[in-house]
C-alpha cells in the first residue's frame, strides 16, 4: 500500500487495538512519534518558515523532511541499540502549472514568481540547517495539454487557417499552424518555459504532462474509485464499443462497462467514510454558498463545477459531483441527430468507460499518486500551491479524489492485510490525518479593479512587460495598453535596466502579500524601478569606491616599493555601520521566513542599501576634505556589498542587478595589457560595456544626422565623429572589445544563437593603454 493509499485515521485504530492488550508502551512511542513529526505530517530543523497554510487558516511552520516509520516493541532489545537508523524522507513540492493554450499573462507571473521566491528561501533554509540524511525538498510542476480551452482554441486555428487559404493569397496565420491539439499545447509549453526563464523562475525538478499519464496513471486512478463504489456512470444515448476496454471478473469472464462519462458520487464517499473526513476542505462557508443548496426534485442540476466548457446536460446524483472521466465520442456515423461531441483524435484516449479524457480535477491527485509510488523511498509529498482560484473547486475536488482513491485501495487489500504493526506492506508510515498537509494559494492579480482575464480584454502577457513581444491583441482597453508601454522599458536606453527584476521587485514588496490580492499599474512598476536603480546606483558606486582603494594599494606596491596606504584599523564610523547592516539583514531572514513578508525584506534592503551610499559618500568626503593618505578598511565594506547581493541573489535577482559593480580585478604582480583584455568576463563587465557602446551610438547617430542634414558647424561634428572613431579603433581593442558599426554591424546583426547583436565583442586585447 503507497503513501497516499493509506486509509484515514488508521493509527487511532490500531492503538485502540494495542491499547486493548496493554500495550502501553507502544502508546507512548507512538505519542513521541506523532509530536517529533516522525508520523502525521513533516518536522523541521531549527526555526522553521512560518507559511499560511490554506487547509489549517493558520501559519504553520512549512514541512522540510520526514522521518521513516520506526517499529515500537514493548520490551527492549539488543538489537535495537545497534540498529541503524534509515534516512529521511525529504518533502516534496507540487505545483499546479499551466493549461496551455495561450500566452501566459501577469497573473501567472506574479504567481509562479512569488512561489519561486518561496521555493528558493525554502532551499536556502534547507542548505543551512542540512543533514547528509535528509534530501533536498523536491519541485514538481504539471502541464495540463489535454483540455477544452486547447481543443477550442485548435478548432479557432483551424477555421482561421481556412479563412487564410479562402484570401487568395495562400498564406496562413501564425496560430493556424498548430491545428492539433497537442501541437498547440507544445507551442505554448515551449513558450511558457521562455517566459520563466526570462522571469528567472528555477525550472522544476519534475515535470509532468497530463497527455503523458491518462491511460498509464489517470485511468487505473479513476477506477480503483469506481470499484470503491464512490463514483458512477452516467450512460450515453450513442452505444457503441469504440475505444471501451473490456474488464474480466475474478472468474474470468470478460465484462462490458457502461459506456459514459464518470462522476465523482460525494455522497457515496461521506457515507463510506462515515465522518472520518468531509468533502470541501477547502470549499468557502457552506453557511455563506449556494453550491451546497440542494432540491430533489431539481435532479437535472448542471452545476458541474469542474470548469467544463461545452458539457451537454446530464442528470447528476448531487450538485456537488464532479467529472472525472469526459465520454467523447471518435466517430459521428449515426442516422439519429447527436449532441455527441466528437474528440480530435491526438486527445483521445481508450478507457473502460469508452473513449475519451480525464475531468480536470481527477489529473493532479492522480500524478501525485504515480510520483508518489516512484519517489516513496526518497521524498513526501507534504505541500501543494497554485493561485487562489483553484482553491475551490479544484483542489478541494483532489483532496476528496485522493481520499476516496485511498479508501477504495484500502478497502480492497484490508481482507489480505490484517497485520497489527502500524506499517503499510511498503514499509510507509500511517496514521497522515491529511493526504497533504500544507496548501499555499497566492492571491489574484487585477488590473483597473477588475480581475487579469483575457475574457475580459484586461490582461498584460508576460513577453510584452518585458518587451519581447508585440501586442497582438486588438481588442484591449486603453489603460492596459498604457501599462504594456509603461512595464515595457526598453532596454536598450538603459544598460542596467531589466524589467524581469523590476517585476520581481514589485511581487516581492510592492504588490502586497503573496496572498492577497494586488492591481498592476504603470505606477507601482515605476517605483519598483526607481526602488531598483537606488539599489544599482550603491552597488555601482561601492564597488568604484572598493575599487578604487585597492588600486591604490596596488599602485603603491608595484611603484613605491611595497608601500601600503591603507588602514586595517575600525572607527566609529565602521563599527555602526557594520551594526546596522548586521541587524538589517537578521531582519531580512526573519521577514522572509515569517509568511514570506516582502514588504518587510525590501524596507530592511532600503535601510542597508541607503546605510552603505552614505558611508560611501563620507569616506569619500573625508579623504577629500582631509587629503587623507591613507585608506578606510575595506573590510566594513565589502562586507555590507557582499550581504546586499547575497540578500538579493536569495529571492532571486538576476546578475543584471545582483553583480552590478563586480569589475575585473588586475593582477598584483603585472599590469601587462594582455591580462587586463582577458579578464575582462562577458558575466561581470557586459553592463559597463552595453552603457559606453549605447553612449557612443548615440552621439554617433547625432552627428550623423547633423552631417547628412548639411547642417553649420561642421567642422565640430566631425571632431566628435573622429572621438567615435578613436574609442572604436583605440579605447576599446586595448581592452579587448571590438565596436561593430556600419557594415560590420549589418553583418555580423545575428550571433550564434540566432540573437540580436549588442553593438561589440571580444577581441584580442591589442595596443598600449
């Protein structure tokens, strides 16, 4: 029996069982276990992140390992001393990913960034409390590519090619070339991955697709369910054997099941539980919903509540059922008129129940199943996050498919397994009150108080915040055409732009809590730009003034004989500012692990980031009223940039902001040119080089312009002309760059990967600086 096969609340019954025979030693272990975390949910080291947890409506610390199941005798043993204790289970992560139809929008990025946040401090947690036994928390995302808004949107292709070829003109539209459901699911899954890495979202451990899983995972899930008697038939009028997999009986007599889609029956699993559980935990007040209202003569109800779109009417057993297997029909040969409706066949797959494919409920819980068999050894499945939307439904309907699944699957070994030792035949641990423990929902996104849709024409995608992409859709309110042309900073004005950082700035501390809802505007990403260039600006500017103080000390050993002008000595100064950014940065952590507060984070940044500009801006100051010989300690300093960035690289920054300032650093013992072109790293130096080529394109483009235009002054254009060209041919060799302009430039316009060209590459360093 697997993890999530476990019936619900076994390990009452088995102490009433040893409790029954005296054991009361087994009792207490067992008490030790569950309130160590050993059994009943995951433990953690140390201080723990503090995370809401959906199901509890409660910060509970967030799970980080699990221990193996341990067998709890009544007498000692001398085997037991010497018994080795097994490794920890680590805790594995699923994530509900995305339907696949379209571009992703801000509402996908603000939640798959804040869980990126999430996971990335979470791991930084793990690393720092780490034990060689326990492994690393594991990341799993789905991909659902089998569903109704793919299907429509292949069909809208398909007419929309048809009208292409119906102009005269032969050609075809973009989308019109993935006709095939599962082609148009592979476009915008690839495209879906470039956006996360533009976004720099970590890519998941795991990956699953529900086209994947139907027939080798779903279907079996579906029917362990129907044979526990929690789920039913609904018959198609059409009967026919396309695509129905024939079932044998115990006597092996080969048995025809109705044809039909299946149902998930909530009454049936209330009463085989019998109150061991209840179906909706994550469903808003029944008190307060009128999903739960229920009339007996209104036995037509069609309040599906699964998201289907285009489901025919059908008699449900209870307003509350939910689909978990869709009947499509492959073929429409008939002499009587149908509603059927007819599959494309890329998503059609052979079930017991006829042809077809899974509700969208049924898929999560049933991969979490298959990958829960698969890493049973290694990790858990304790945590479970996606947007506020699915919370009900959606993952309300898994944790009761789960349940169900883990009922029906007991029910069926119980008779073969009547062992009383508290473990599974796999050797997992019972007694999990929950089938995941802890459920993380981020908070909707809306745009001019109304919800990010694309049904209603409010919605930003991704590519076009970030400029990569034109907007391409026609119907769309002004104001969001405003935020596109705000969000989209073009990048090419700016070296140390990056509109991906600027968006993860404002998820982490500008948008509210994780959870909350929160408006996109073009005024809360400009201050997440302004806030970021402070940021740039100190680390640029800290970097020159370290920089700086080591040259010196270079130049005094290489020319003056060993001399040292600088001081190792603190003052006050020094002391205070090592004071504050030490508490600064406690409070960072603290922030982070205590619900993810990124409010908090990015106030105590501020204060680190202005503490560091104004020590800067006094020890400057004071060698030059001074005249002052000799240098600060660099130590005070470096310390403070070194924790700015480690505190940046934590939720996520990119290098674009994270290692703004880091520059070359010469060799002490030779300042021969070829070491300085070659140390010159594409990683640390592209954003100097980007600002200098991009400063000189511009005044090149100026007096360009003046010259062709036969504009007075001539003589003054051609001088700044000749600066051009002697930073190009001068300037920049000695320090290995080459500056591609005019035919060069049109030349060489693509680089190996096929992307545009930023204006200079690397040369051997030639020349004497």
């Amino acid at each position: 029996m697997t993890l999530i096969q476990q019936p619900l609340c076994r390990t009452p019954r088995l102490l009433l069982r040893h409790q029954k025979r005296g054991s009361s030693q087994l009792v207490q272990c067992w008490l030790r276990s569950y309130s160590s975390g050993r059994i009943g949910g995951g433990g953690s080291d140390g201080d723990g992140m503090k995370i809401y947890n959906s199901l509890s409506s409660s910060n509970r610390i967030l799970p980080t390992h699990h221990h193996p199941p341990r067998a709890c005798t009544t007498s000692p043993s001398k085997n037991n001393d010497k018994r080795k204790e097994q490794p920890r289970r680590g805790t594995a992560w699923y994530v509900c990913g995305p339907t696949v139809y379209d571009s992703a929008h801000l509402g996908h990025g603000r939640t798959y960034v804040s869980l990126d946040i999430l996971r990335r401090v979470a791991l930084h947690n793990y690393s720092q409390n780490n034990n060689p036994q326990r492994p690393r928390p594991m990341y799993v995302m789905n991909i659902t590519d089998v569903d109704d808004k793919i299907i429509k949107r292949s069909m809208e292709n398909i007419n929309s090619n048809s009208s292409c070829d119906n102009d005269g003109n032969g050609t075809k539209s973009e989308k019109g070339k993935e006709a095939d459901p599962l082609s148009l699911a592979r476009h915008y899954e690839r495209e879906f991955w470039q956006d996360m890495d533009a976004l720099n979202v970590m890519r998941p451990d795991v990956v699953c697709r529900v086209s994947e899983h139907v027939e080798m995972t779903i279907v079996p899930y579906i029917q362990q369910i129907v044979d526990g008697g929690m789920a039913y038939v609904i018959p198609e009028e059409q009967q026919c054997t396309d695509g129905i997999e024939s079932k044998r009986d115990e006597s092996g007599t080969t048995q025809q099941q109705k044809q039909g889609s299946v149902y998930f029956d909530v009454r049936a699993f209330e009463a085989i539980t019998n109150g061991r559980t209840k179906y909706g935990k994550l469903a808003p007040d029944a008190a307060s919903s009128d999903f739960f209202s229920w009339d007996e003569s209104n036995n037509n109800n069609n309040n599906n509540s699964d998201g289907d779109e285009g489901e025919p009417l059908r008699t449900k057993r209870d307003p509350r059922d939910f689909c978990l297997w869709k009947y499509r029909s492959r073929s429409t040969k008939t002499t009587k008129p149908t509603t059927v409706i007819v599959e494309p066949s890329s998503v059609s797959y052979s079930s017991p129940w006829g042809p077809g494919r899974p509700g969208w409920h049924v898929e999560c819980s049933a991969m979490i199943q298959r990958l829960a068999d698969d890493f049973r050894s290694t990790h858990e499945f304790d945590v479970h996050c996606g947007g506020v939307d699915l919370k009900f439904p959606h993952h309300s309907n898994e944790i009761a498919q789960a349940e169900a699944h883990s009922v029906a699957c007991d029910i069926g070994s119980s008779s073969g397994n009547n062992s009383d030792d508290g473990n599974d035949s796999n050797g997992s641990s019972t007694g999990r009150e929950e089938w995941i423990s802890h459920w993380i929902h981020t908070g909707h996104l809306y745009v001019k108080g109304r919800k990010m849709s694309k049904s209603l024409k409010n919605f930003v995608t991704i590519r076009e915040m970030l400029g990569v992409a034109p907007k391409t859709h026609s119907v769309r309110t002004a104001s969001i055409d405003d935020a596109i042309a705000s969000s989209a900073i073009d990048q090419d004005n700016n070296a140390w732009s990056s509109p991906s950082d600027d968006f993860r700035l404002w998820v982490l501390g500008l948008s509210g809590s994780y959870r909350g809802p929160s408006t996109f505007s073009k005024d809360r990403m400009e201050e997440a730009r302004v806030i970021r260039e402070k940021w740039v600006r100190f680390l640029m500017e800290g970097q020159e003034c370290l920089d700086r103080w080591n040259t010196t000390i270079l130049d005094d050993d290489m020319y003056d004989g060993g001399g040292d002008r600088s001081s190792r000595l603190w003052g006050d100064e020094e002391i205070e500012l090592f004071r504050t950014v030490t508490q600064c940065s406690m409070n960072c952590q603290r922030a982070l692990l205590d619900d993810l507060d990124g409010t908090s984070f990015v106030k105590e940044l501020n204060c680190i980031a202005e503490a560091g500009q104004t020590y800067v801006q006094w020890a400057t100051a004071s060698q030059n009223k001074k005249q002052r010989t000799v240098n600060p300690p660099e130590e005070p300093l470096r310390f403070v940039l070194d924790t700015f960035r480690g505190q940046l690289n934590l939720v996520g920054f990119t290098q674009r902001t994270a290692d703004v300032g880091i520059s070359a650093r010469l060799s002490s013992s030779s300042l021969d040119q070829q070491e300085l072109g070659t140390s010159l790293a594409p990683s640390t130096n592209t954003a100097i080089l980007d600002e200098a080529v991009a400063f000189r394109k511009a005044v090149r483009t100026a007096a360009l312009g003046a010259v062709r235009k036969k504009m007075d002054s001539s003589d003054a254009v051609k001088d700044i002309l000749k600066l051009c060209d002697e930073m190009r041919d001068g300037t920049f060799p000695k320090l290995g760059v080459e500056i591609l302009d005019g035919k060069v430039a049109v030349e060489t316009a693509k680089d190996a990967e096929g992307n545009t060209s930023r204006g200079w590459r690397h040369c051997s360093p030639r020349g004497r600086a």
